[in-house]
C-alpha cells in the first residue's frame, strides 16, 4: 500500500529502508523529515514499524536541508534517518541519508526549455530531486544539437550538476548561459548573481519556463545595506546547526566591527527566526548561518539582516561592485 501524498511525486524504497533497519540491528530508530514530506510521516513510520518492530521517534523540529540534522534526536536513537536529501555533512556514524527523488517527466519541459535558449555552451544545473536524471537531461540536450558541460563542485556536492541553496559551486564552469532544472528562483537567482550569466528555470513539476531576473533582489538588498551605512549596533549571528556553523566566519565579522569601531554581540541560535531575535534590540544582524535567512525572510525581522559580504559592504570594507550571494563551500 502506498501514500498518495508521497508516492505521487517522490520515489521512497520503503523495503530497501526496511533492510537497512534490520542490517544495522537497530532497536530505536529516528525519522528526520524535510517539511513537505512531514505529511507522509505516521504512513512510512507505520510501514516500517510493521515491517521491522523497531521502536520510531519522529522529528518535529524544523528541518531546513542536509545541513540541518537533528543531533539531540540523533543521540537518542541507534540510527537516524535523515530523508528528502543527499549526504552533506560527513563522519556521522549513525545518519542515513535518504534522497527522496521526484517522479517527473522531464521531456516536456526540456522541450519548452530548447526552444528559448539561444546559441553557445549550456550550463546544466538541477537539485537533488532531479539529479537522477541527469545522464536524460543531457541526452535530451545533445539531441537537439546543443553543447553542454556539468560541473562536479565542492566536495559538499554529492552529485555532477547539483546545486544547494547554500552552495553553487557546480555552476563554476565555462558555458554562455545556464539552465536550471528545479523548482524555486532562489537557486538560480544565486547563479545569476554570482557569475552575471543568463539563468533559464525549468520546472518539471509544473512544466513551466522562466528567466531569473537579478535586478530585482540586487534592488532589494541594495536597500536593505544602505539601511544600515550608519547602524551602530549588530548581532552577528551563529548557527548551532552542524552544516551551518561558521564561527570562524562570525569571528572574523566581530574583528571587522571592531575595525569600524561598530558595537556587536555574538548571538548563538539553533533556529534563526524572526521572533528568536525580537528580544535583541540591535540595529541590524549579520547572518553567518543559512544563507538564505537574510534573503526569504528579510521582511520578517525586526531589524536589517545582512549576509556576511553586505556587511563589508555596509561598513566600506568592500565596493557594491564585490556583491555576491553567500554561500558555505568547503
């Protein structure tokens, strides 16, 4: 029997997860669940608990990504099942990670796709759920007499081609323009900005095409640093999340106020949100966590949150020119 609600559009082997349950010789097992999957979660516990008789505790807290495991969940388990992405943070003995990839076809949209990019080399770039499909993409591309290169990126990169929120080190390759197989502009926005390339964004889910435009958020954010040209007061802001820590990085942004004679506290959080920092009457924050904080939620905090590079910015320590999106590579 399967969930419509997952099955519809996610590939999930429950029999090969019930197998690594009973290789392992787990007694208590923990479900990490990304937010749209966390629907599905009491059928696959179900399904499991019926085909293995292990004990199942399921997350409930945020889960934002592969950077984002449940460590407290995680020391009260023999094995953590992490679902919904590929294996990011490497040496955690009892974390299994399991992808979740979308059941889509992609020819449709491929074909929209083809016939409005231009000429010269296209850069293929997709996310985790699509990324299976990568070796169909590029057939489908060299069909229609099109040249095409894949990037392999950093070593937080799992896959040739993929792209995180956090991390568009595969997109570091020589082409004239890139297309972007996934859902959301955030990804590709990253791109546009940090290699000033065109980004077409091919959704297979919906089927349908977009050119990302950067001059929009590039407007936004160039607002939201000119807020805080005269801000006195920061928090610069840590994660506690094991794919997100950067105290290194927040060290070196706490030297930098110093250097501009800026006041600041360092503020460590779990789940940055807009009410976790109401307390905190700064005049702005540095955020040296996710990426994506500053940008989805920017409208949302009770002060400016400015990524690390718009810092620099703000300060004078670097030229509007140097702006790029954050991202954590290794």
């Amino acid at each position: 029997m399967n969930s419509p609600s997952l099955y519809c559009s996610f590939h999930l082997d429950l029999d090969d997860i019930a197998n690594k349950i009973k290789h392992s010789r787990a007694r208590t097992i923990g479900l990490q669940f990304p937010e749209g999957l966390k629907r599905s979660a009491f059928f696959i516990a179900g399904e499991l608990e019926k085909r293995t008789s292990v004990n199942i505790i399921i997350s409930g807290n945020p889960c934002y990504g592969a950077c984002d495991v449940d460590m407290e969940l995680k020391r009260s388990v023999d094995v953590l099942f992490h679902f919904g992405h590929s294996e990011l943070v490497k040496g955690l003995d009892n974390v299994i990670y399991i992808e979740t990839p979308a059941r889509t076809n992609i020819k449709n949209v491929l074909a929209k796709a083809v016939a409005e990019l231009g000429s010269g080399t296209i850069g293929l770039v997709t996310t985790v759920q699509h990324v299976h499909r990568i070796d169909d993409i590029k057939a489908f591309i060299r069909s229609k007499g099109i040249s095409y290169v894949v990037g392999t990126g950093d070593s937080r990169i799992k896959y040739p081609g993929q792209i995180l929120g956090c991390n568009f080190s595969a997109a570091d390759i020589p082409c004239d323009q890139y297309l972007y197989i996934g859902s959301g502009t955030f990804h590709p926005l990253g791109i546009a900005i940090a290699t000033k390339r065109k980004v077409l964004c091919a959704d297979p889910m919906t089927t349908s095409i977009e050119w990302v435009d950067p001059d929009k958020i590039l407007r936004t954010r160039c607002g939201v640093i000119a807020k805080c040209h005269r801000a006195d007061t920061y928090g610069i802001l840590i994660s506690t999340k094991i794919g997100q820590n950067r105290a290194a990085l927040a060290r070196r942004m706490a030297m930098l106020a110093e250097k501009y004679e800026k006041k600041y506290i360092m503020i460590s959080l779990d789940n940055i949100t807009p009410d976790a920092l109401m307390q905190f009457k700064m005049n702005a924050f540095v955020n040296t966590a996710c990426p994506r904080i500053a940008i989805d939620d920017a409208g949302m905090f009770s002060a400016p949150v400015l990524t690390p590079v718009e810092f620099e910015i703000a300060l004078g320590h670097k030229d509007w020119n140097e702006y790029v999106f954050d991202e954590i590579r290794e």
